[in-house]
C-alpha cells in the first residue's frame, strides 16, 4: 500500500515539475499544457490523470522529451499531432497553420448563414479561402451536411494536412491562390468564408514564438500594413458571391476599423459590420454583396 501512495506522489511530481518548466519558458497555459501532454503520452483522458499510477521508464523518458519540446515553445498541437476545432478534429503538425480557438467564431458564422441558405431551390454553397489545415470547411461539412463546400489553399505543404483532413467529407479541395481559384463559381456562392494572412511585417518581433518560428509565413504575414490579402480577399468575393452573398474574414485586434474599411470603401459591400471574439478584441468582418 506504501509503494502505491508513493508511486502516486511520484506521479504528481512529475505533473507538477512539467509545469513549472513550462511556465519558466514563458508557455502561456504551462499546467494545462503539462497535463494534455502527459494525457498524450498515456492516452487517457483529462479526468482520469489523478487516477494514473507512475509512469514507466520508457513513459517518463517521452514525457520528459515532449515538455522539453513544449519549453522551447514548439505548438502543444505539433507534439499531440491534433487539434480540436468546433466538433471536428484535425490532423496537423510541422507545415501547417494551427487552427485557434477564436477562428471557430467565424467558422460559427458561416455555419449559421450556410444554415440560413438551406431549403430554397438548391443546396448552399460555401467557399473557404487560404483553408490551411482545411479546419473552416470540415466544419461547415460536418455542421451543416447539405452544403456543397469547396476550399482552396496555396501552400503545398499545408495542402497536404488539407487533404488528409477533408478526406471524406465531400468537399472540393484545390491547389491554388485565392486571387483565381473557383472562376468555375462566379455569381453562385451563398458564403465565403476566409481566414488570411494579417499580420504586418514589422510586427515580426511581436508574434508568439509557437507561430512565428513554427507556422507557415505565407499564413502569416501580408504586407506592410497586414491587409494585402484582404484587398485581394475582397475583390475575389465579389466575384463569386451571388447577389446578396455574404463574405466573412478573420483580422488582427487592431484592425477592427482598417479591415472593414476595405469592404466599405468599394461601394459594393452592405451591411458591413466588425465582430469581437470572446474576449472583446475586434476579430473578424463580416458584409454583404449588394443586389
């Protein structure tokens, strides 16, 4: 029985000694993120840790390699090798945009106005531009099953974790910029939807570690003042979309005003509007296609 206790106590020491490797290295959620790698190794659940006796040597050793990897600040979802995004899982790693959690509010909102354009003469169709891990458009997929998806990305690398993780789902990937992609569309689209690069080159220094030195720049990065990709973004949508169409696209916190400026300036937008995510930062900008 003392050798059991001990063994637990051994345990929780090795949970409690991750953390504060974590949190010396600057990792923002260092004892969540001690926890879910801990998980990984075991393959449990969260809420079975208090429950797990010691670990074994070979246990130990790949715990101890992951937190290490974590403490110099390689992303939590490399090293588990997923990434959870609304009610869908994704397949990522090295060569990928991670998804975050604040993207899923604009995957909520195409899923609403894909919702909205059910049940008249046609199924909606969605587009998802720059997809990445393809994240926005396996939960349109997933959500809303009589929509007709299509996405598109650029990046070789990350159209290969695209193709894995749309696998199945019914939608139409491609390789392509989305500056041309889906002529084949134009005037029919109910929803695009697109997470761009918007971060302006000299805010280099000011990206976290996990994204800077980890995900693909062409994610990352557009332009001198980070909506490069945005002009293009808006010019595109205004192709495909029919008449009374919506586009959503995600921004930086400080573009609450210049991102729907790019849309109101044009004179084709309507009801241009800006949205906050959960913790009152300005996050994505929605608008519609005037009739």
């Amino acid at each position: 029985m003392e050798g059991e206790v001990e063994q637990k106590v051994r345990a929780g020491a090795a949970r409690r000694t991750a953390a504060e490797q974590l949190a010396k290295a600057g990792v923002a959620s260092p004892q969540r993120d001690a926890d879910l790698l801990l998980a990984h190794v075991l393959d449990v659940g969260l809420g079975r840790l208090p429950l797990v006796g010691d670990l074994t040597g070979p246990q130990q050793e790949q715990y101890a390699a992951l937190v290490a990897r974590r403490a110099a600040r390689e992303p939590l979802q490399h090293l588990t090798g997923t990434a959870a995004f609304r009610h869908v899982e994704l397949a990522v790693g090295p060569g990928v945009f991670v998804p975050r959690p604040e993207t899923e509010l604009l995957a909520g909102w195409a899923i609403e106005h894909a919702q909205l354009a059910t049940g008249v003469s046609r199924p909606p169709v969605v587009v998802d531009l720059c997809t990445g891990s393809g994240a926005i458009a396996k939960a349109v997929a997933d959500e809303v099953p009589d929509a007709v998806v299509h996405a598109v990305e650029l990046d070789e690398g990350a159209l290969a974790w695209a193709e894995r993780n749309l696998a199945g789902t019914g939608v139409d990937l491609r390789h392509g910029d989305l500056a041309t992609a889906f002529d084949d569309l134009a005037g029919t689209v109910d929803v695009v939807v697109c997470n761009p690069p918007y971060i302006p080159l000299e805010a280099w220094e000011s990206v976290a570690a996990e994204a800077r030195d980890h995900d693909p720049h062409l994610a990352l990065f557009s332009g001198d003042d980070g909506l490069d990709a945005m002009r293009v973004l808006e010019q595109r949508a205004a192709l495909l979309l029919r008449p009374g169409g919506v586009v959503g696209a995600e921004h930086a916190d400080v573009q609450g005003e210049s991102a729907p400026a790019v849309f109101a300036a044009t004179g084709r937008w309507q009801d241009v509007a800006d949205h906050r995510d959960l913790a009152g930062r300005a996050r994505y900008v929605t608008a519609r296609l005037a009739r």
